[in-house]
C-alpha cells in the first residue's frame, strides 16, 4: 500500500526507484501513466511531456521484422508517406500547406530526417546485428523481445523515460551501451533497477520506496546506502532518547501526582508525554536476513579441470578448446553474450549433457552444491515440505527457524509453491543450500529475481564462504566485489583473466581495435612505417571533420526550407513550392549519403 509518497523529477534528471520486492515499485509506474488511479493526492506532468513505460514485448507485431518494427515507431513512415503526397499536391492546392506544416514539424520533432541512423544505432547498441534485422518478431526469444521494445522506446524518445528492470535480459556490452546512452539521454530517466552497477553509473538521485513511503536522496545509489544508514542510526538514537524522555516523564507523574504539592507538577509531565512521537523508526523487511554456506569438508587442491573442452546443443558447437583449472579456494565468474554457452558449460560440467569432445574432471573429495538459473520447479506444496522432505531428521521448530533467517516467518512458510515469487523461491535455495554445505558452488545467475537488498545479503554470504565459486553471472557488481577471475566466452572460445578489471580492460582494448584508424595498418601493411601511419591518420581526422561540417551545414538548409516552405507568403506560389520541395528532396538525399558514411566508419569514435 502507498501513502504519503512526494516526490518531484526535473527535465533532465536521471532517478533510481529503489525498494524491497513487493514495497510498491511497478504500482507507483501504474499510478504514473494513468493505468492505476490513486485513493488521494496528485500526479502532475508538465503540459505536452509525453511518459514513456517499458512494458514486457510493448505491443510488438509478431509478423514484422525487427527492423519494421523500429521503422513504424512513432508512426515515422506514416508521416512521411503523407509530407510526399503533400509536397507534390500543395502546387495546385495551396491549403493544404497548413497540414504539410504541422506533420513536417511534428516528424522533424522525431527526428525523423535521420530515422535510418538513429534505427541503426539503436539496434546495434541493443545487441542485433544487421543479419538479424530480417528475423520476425514470432521467432525472437524473450530476451530479445524485451530488448527490441527497450529499443523501439528509445527511438520514440518521450520526454520522460520510466524503464522498469531494464537490465533484464542484456549482455554486459550491451548493458555498458545503454548506460551511456542514458546518460546522455536528452529527458528524464526514471528506473527501477536491482543492478547496483547500473544505478551508480546512470542515476544521479535515488529515491527510496519503503513502508509505503518515499524518501529522496539527491545522489546515486551507493552513496545513498551510506547517507540511508546514518539516517537510521540517527532515527534510531532520537527514537531511543525520546522513549528515555517519556519514561521520566511517566515515572516523574506517577510519583508526584498524589501530592498535592506537585500534581499540576505531575500533570503538565503526562501533557508531555502525550505530545511526544512514540512511534517505533520503520525498518525494511529485510534487515535481520541471514544466510550462508560453510562447507563440512575440504577437497583436494585440484576441483575441477576442464580439458581441450568442447561443448554445444542439438549438433552445434558452441565453444571449443576450453580449458581452465580450478583449484580449492578459487573464485571464477562465466561471463559472455547470451547464447554463446554458459548454461550449457555448467550442464555439461554437472554431467547433465555429454562434451562435444575433450573431458571434464571433478577432483577428489568435492561435493557440488547447485543453483540453477531457473528456480521454478519447486515441487513441494511448501517451503516448509520443501526443506522437510529433504531433511526428514529435523524437526519442525529447527525448519522454521532456518526459513526465518531467509525471510518465510509465520504462515509464510505454509505458502503453496506456486504462489512464490521469484525472489521468494531464490531465498528458499538459498536455505536448501546452506544445509548441504557443499565446498563447490556451482551457481547460475544466482542474483536472479533478488531485489538490490537481498542481493548485498547474498554478496555477504558468497564473501564469507571459503569454499570454490562457480558462477555464471551478469552481475558486474558481483563479479567485481567478490574478485573472481573470469572466463570470458565470446566467438566460439573461452578467454580466461586473472580479474575482473583485467577483462574489462581487454574488452575495452577490442572495442579501439575496431576503430577505423587502428585498423589501417592491418588491413594495408604490417609494416607500415609510423610516418605513412600519421599521414593516414591525418586524412582520416580531416575527412571526419569535413563529413561534421557538411552534415550540419545540409541539417541547417534543411531547416530553411522547411521554413520557406511553410511561410504563408509563398503559399500561393505554386513554382517557388515545387522548386523548394524538389531542393529539399536533394538536400535531404545528400544529407542520408554523409549520415550513413559517417556512421560506417566514424561511429565507434
């Protein structure tokens, strides 16, 4: 239930709506765009200010194509069918001018001139490459689904971005994409996000949804975690101090109201006491969450070796010539874009499918604890029957216990399974886990539906566990703060790092490479001396600069002849129209050529 919630997001802010699974989050979006209606207050947007909301598939045609899909936002190709018939009517119907105005205006406010571009860029940076822009929506999986209605959202541009769990579903490139395309977004970005690396690069204000509450801190997420707790700690002594100052005042009246002496005395205390907030600080519902994993036995020094391994599904190779060697202690996180094969590396690792060639070895005396990226077939009617039925020689008082520290108290722990949430089924295997004290984790996207919260408690866990760590994970907070190395699947190979900032710093230097002007040489001469290297980096910033120059040039007579055009004073002019609208057409041919010649080879830039 929400009350009292107040808060206010300027023109270009970049907000983060954080909160505990359940505390109201995508209730307060439905408040916002008008689905739901509040009980009481306001939601005001400034007049003309288009919302945009990221819904699952966001009304995705299943017999277009990808690239249909993006052409037809916005109505682009409506509009733009209607400005040529206008354009070659208007010589002999000079009232339809008014028309050819406003629908020019409104498709230049869309960007419409530069619709290619923007479509490209967008579905590039959102993991389609150009082969797959011909697919059918009907064939997409969900994944890309989610991702292609992140884009098509994109390309409308609404004045104010609501993006619920946009991270959902993308490849670390891709999620290192959006972030710096929000950040400079030229509207208002509001997100509910769990991924606390995502929060910190983009949002710049957090506002908290708690109790029904809000509460805004003008900072990204980790400094809100720090400016949140001295928040509490202070709430909390003025709690204490005030219930200290209640007590006196309490103990003061009750002694001194018998006297007549000192009754009014007495009585001017309970008047006190009375005007006091005794109300007890609200607190999350998660802050007495426990969890962890101490292993009862230790393995040999070598867990698992992964030998000239090659793995794959129905025939296909995925990766080929994988090894890797983990030894007791080791902490390694699977990374890569999906489909290239992590789920099947972990399958093909636990013994569920047989290798496409070369051998998977487990060591001596390991013993593998599991959590599948899928946790949603849980069988029992139960969490309490779940835990029971796995382990019969505990009683019901110590079951209940265990779901209490991962948050099942009272007669949650009678909830039927299929009213779990998916946070909810994730904190129950993560008990299951704890009782089979495995000293090998193998753990498959484990912070799946857990909210930022619950996802610092399993951080504190994994931290702690002195077992080996497998995890296959997006995660980058994860990764990074448990400092795993990492094996980086990509193109049909496995690439292994000693770090997490290791990888990112060769995924950054594979990005330069593409560079056009690194390229050069590779592409001519191995040998190119570094003189001819200068000369052709030289033609190339000259070229870049001369492409900048035309296309503002082009955009800006593009702009007068939409006003010419439109000036009521040439409206009778039937001659002066047709040789504008023809000039027009040029200017905007010239201007795609210079567009898409820039994109092709300056883009990455």
């Amino acid at each position: 239930m929400l009350r009292d919630v107040s808060f206010q997001i300027e023109e270009t802010d970049r907000v983060g709506l954080v909160g505990y699974n359940g505390c109201g989050k995508t209730t307060l979006f439905g408040v916002l765009t008008g689905d739901l209606y509040p009980d009481g207050g306001t939601v005001s947007v400034k007049e003309g200010a288009i919302l945009g909301y990221l819904k699952q598939n966001n009304g995705l045609i299943a017999s277009h194509s990808v690239k249909e899909e993006m052409e037809k936002a916005n109505n682009a190709d409506k509009m733009l069918r209607r400005m040529k018939a206008l354009e070659q009517a208007m010589g002999d119907r000079p009232e339809l001018l008014e028309e050819y105005r406003r629908v020019s205006e409104r498709y230049e406010a869309i960007d419409g001139y530069h619709l290619n571009y923007q479509i490209r860029k967008l579905l590039l940076g959102m993991g389609f490459p150009e082969d797959t822009w011909d697919k059918h929506v009907a064939v997409l999986s969900g994944g890309e689904k989610t991702r292609l209605s992140l884009a098509k959202l994109l390309l409308q541009s609404p004045d104010i971005l609501l993006l619920d769990e946009p991270t959902n579903h993308l490849d670390l490139n891709t999620l290192d994409w959006l972030e710096g395309y929000l950040k400079t977004y030229r509207g208002a970005v509001l997100v509910v996000s769990h991924d606390r690396h995502f929060l910190d690069a983009v949002c710049g204000k957090t506002i908290q949804l708690q109790n029904g509450k809000t509460k805004t801190y003008n900072c990204g997420f980790s400094e809100y975690l720090v400016r949140k707790e001295q928040d509490d700690i202070i709430e909390r002594k003025h709690y204490e101090q005030t219930m200290e100052k209640a007590e006196k005042y309490q103990e003061f009246a009750e002694r001194n109201m018998a006297r007549a002496s000192t009754r009014n005395m007495a009585k001017s205390r309970l008047k006190m006491l009375e005007r006091l907030d005794l109300t007890a600080p609200e607190e999350g519902r998660h802050t007495d969450l426990k969890f962890e994993i101490v292993p009862d036995s230790e393995p040999y020094k070598d867990v698992l070796s992964l030998e000239n391994l090659s793995i794959g599904v129905s025939g296909r190779v995925l990766c080929s010539g994988l090894d890797l060697l983990m030894e007791r202690g080791d902490r390694v996180a699977v990374v890569g874009n999906n489909g290239c094969g992590k789920t099947t590396l972990l399958k093909t690792i636990l013994g569920e499918q047989r290798p496409m060639g070369g051998r998977v070895v487990i060591g001596g005396g390991v013993k593998i604890g599991v959590q599948e990226q899928n946790v949603f077939h849980v069988e029992n009617s139960s969490p309490l029957m779940y835990i029971w039925d796995r382990y019969p020689q505990m009683d019901q008082l110590q079951v209940r216990k265990l779901l209490a520290l991962v948050g099942f108290r009272n007669e949650d722990v009678f909830t039927e399974a299929g009213g779990l949430s998916g946070g909810e089924l994730a904190r129950l295997n993560m008990a299951r886990l704890s009782l089979e004290h495995p000293n090998f984790l193998i753990l498959d996207e484990p912070t799946n539906h857990l909210d930022i919260f619950t996802k610092q408690i399993l951080f504190d866990a994994l931290n702690e566990y002195t077992g080996t760590l497998l995890l296959v994970s997006h995660d980058r907070w994860l990764i990074e703060q448990l400092d795993c190395k990492v094996l980086s699947m990509e193109e049909g190979k496995a690439v292994f790092y000693e770090d997490y900032a290791a990888f990112r710093k060769a995924a950054q230097a594979e990005r330069n490479a593409a560079d056009p002007v690194a390229d050069v040489p590779k592409k001519k001469n191995e040998n190119i001396n570094a003189k001819e290297l200068r000369k052709q980096k030289a033609e190339y910033r000259q070229r870049k600069s001369f492409l900048e120059k035309k296309i503002s040039e082009l955009e800006a007579e593009e702009k007068d002849l939409q006003a010419s055009i439109a000036d009521p004073a040439n409206a009778t002019n039937a001659d002066l129209l047709t040789e504008l609208c023809t000039k027009l057409d040029e200017v905007r041919n010239d201007l795609s050529g210079f567009i898409d010649e820039y994109l092709e080879e300056y883009s990455e830039d």
